[in-house]
C-alpha cells in the first residue's frame, strides 16, 4: 500500500479479492503476522465415502502431493493430513528442508522486509536464473507410507543419467535453457551470460542469480556493461520460483531415455511445453513469499 495503490488495483494485479487483500494487508499492519485468528463455525469435514476414496487413492498413487488432494475432496492441507494420519498413514520425504543458519535467517528476513512493497509489476522485471541436474528417473518429493505396512523402496534397476541444465525465466516465459557438457564454473558461467543474458538484461529486466561462488566473474561483468543484478541472499532456493519450474519438469520425467542427449532432448521438449500459466503463477508467488519469509523469520517456506 506504500506505493499508493487502491485495494481494487492490487486485486486485479494478484487476481485475489479485495477483501482478501484486505485481510492480508491488515493482519500484517495490525499484527505483523499473516496467521489468521482463529475461526468460529463447524470446519470442513469429509464423509466416510469421501474418507475411503481419500485412502484408496494414496494407496494407488503413493507419490501423490496433498495439494492434488485437497482440491480434489476441497478441503484444507491440515484435514487432509489429519485424516491420513488417523488412518495410520505418514508422509516420508526423503529431501529434507534445508536447515537455515540464523545469520542467513536474519539476510533473509532483510531481503523480504525490502521487496515487501514489491508486487507483480516489479517481479515481472526480473529474471530468474538457476542450475539443477536432471536424472533420467521419475521424480518423487515423497510418499505416503502406513505404519503397518512395509516401507515402500524404490527400486533403481539400472544407473540413472544426469545432465546439468542452466536455465532463465521471464513473466513471459521460458527465456534460456542451456545443456551444461561438465560442471559448471565462472568462466563457463559468464560465458552464458555473455552470449545468451547480456541482451535481453538491460533497462527493462534486472538478472537473479544465487551466491555460488562461480558467478562472482558474471556479476561483476555485468555491473562493468551497466546491467542490474539483484541482490540476492544465501540459502533461499526455496524463494527462487525457478526452483518449482524445475521440479514441475522433474516430475515429467520418463525413464526412458538411452543416453544423455535423448535425456537432454527430453528435458528440453518438457521446458518448451511448459505452460505460460504455471511460471505466470510462481511469479504472482513472490509478494506471498516476501510474506512468508516475515512470518517465519527468515526459515525455510514451502513453496
């Protein structure tokens, strides 16, 4: 609200109502705290039917993410959860929240108390940048395992590829996705950046990149041409929205291909159908995880 803006003109912008605007905006101002009071009235519940087509479908599709499921039955994660665990099931997650250092918890918290006032418009300036390795292997964040039942395993019968991807996106969409042949490093770094980054950042885009220490030599070439680099603080994968474009992909991978460039095609055949809608969305994300970054002080969120 600090740049003036009326409540209608933030909703159009985040495509939320006005009165949940509101209520954000005021339980920040009043409270500094984005947990809502707690509710009056008869919560969500699901009936038995509802109950044992919740179960089958877990025991179908272990893999299956809770957000597939509260949309599916249209209640909240917590009933979801609540339900599951008084069935005897959990939730196993082999990649554990990264555990933040409070002196990066406090160059996190800075980071969102300083683009809180940012909202789409000025996100959509911005290009996210990132590396990730991709493994010819189905993806799984988790599975939802019984407490009287075997430990699900998955079982690798041959040994898995991998290729290192460097990739960029815009609002509008995906910008560059380049195959990295070995390791990546500064020179290779600035090299992308030289031939594929240096045109398109400029007056109207500001580049992100994370604090790996190979990207000293771009960023500093960068601000020699005269271009923006963002600021940005240690340990925060989780508030680059690239991250979850990468995960998106990883979950469309096959298994299926013989070698690494057939893997490569793949990935890149997933990057180019991507739709413009999912990577709209992660950019609509960054105000709610300014937020979340204030409302956890400066701990891992959940994105």
């Amino acid at each position: 609200m600090a740049k003036g803006l009326y409540y209608s003109e933030i909703s159009n912008e985040f495509g939320r109502s006005k009165g949940t605007i509101h209520n954000v905006v005021k339980r920040w101002e009043n409270d500094n705290s984005l947990q809502e009071s707690p509710r009056s009235g008869r919560p969500n519940v699901l009936s038995d039917r509802d109950k044992r087509a919740l179960l089958n479908d877990v025991r179908s599709n272990p893999a299956i993410h809770i957000r597939e499921l509260s949309t599916k039955f249209n209640v909240s994660h917590e009933t979801i959860r609540t339900t599951l665990k008084s069935h005897g099931f959990y939730y196993s997650c082999p990649d554990m929240q990264m555990e933040i250092s409070p002196k990066n918890q406090i160059e996190r918290v800075k980071f969102a108390e300083a683009h809180i006032h940012w909202f789409l418009d000025e996100w959509s300036h911005i290009v996210f940048t990132d590396e990730s390795t991709f493994q010819n292997l189905p993806c799984f964040r988790g599975l939802w395992m019984e407490n009287d039942k075997p430990k699900i395993e998955i079982k690798i019968e041959k040994r898995a590829l991998s290729v290192g991807v460097w990739g960029a996106i815009t609002i509008n969409g995906q910008a560059l996705s380049y195959l990295l042949k070995d390791t990546m490093n500064g020179d290779q770094h600035k090299k992308i950046i030289e031939e594929h980054m240096v045109g398109l950042v400029g007056e109207h885009y500001t580049l992100q990149q994370d604090n790996a220490t190979y990207h000293s030599q771009s960023k500093k070439y960068l601000q020699e041409m005269g271009r923006s680099v963002l600021d940005w603080p240690p340990q925060s994968a989780d508030i680059n929205p690239i991250e979850n474009i990468w995960g998106y992909m990883k979950g469309k991978i096959s298994g299926k291909a013989g070698d690494k460039s057939e893997l490569f095609q793949e990935i890149q055949s997933i990057w180019e159908e991507i739709p413009w809608e999912i990577i709209f969305n992660c950019y609509q994300s960054m105000p709610y995880r300014m937020l979340d970054i204030l409302h956890r002080k400066g701990d891992c969120i959940d994105y």
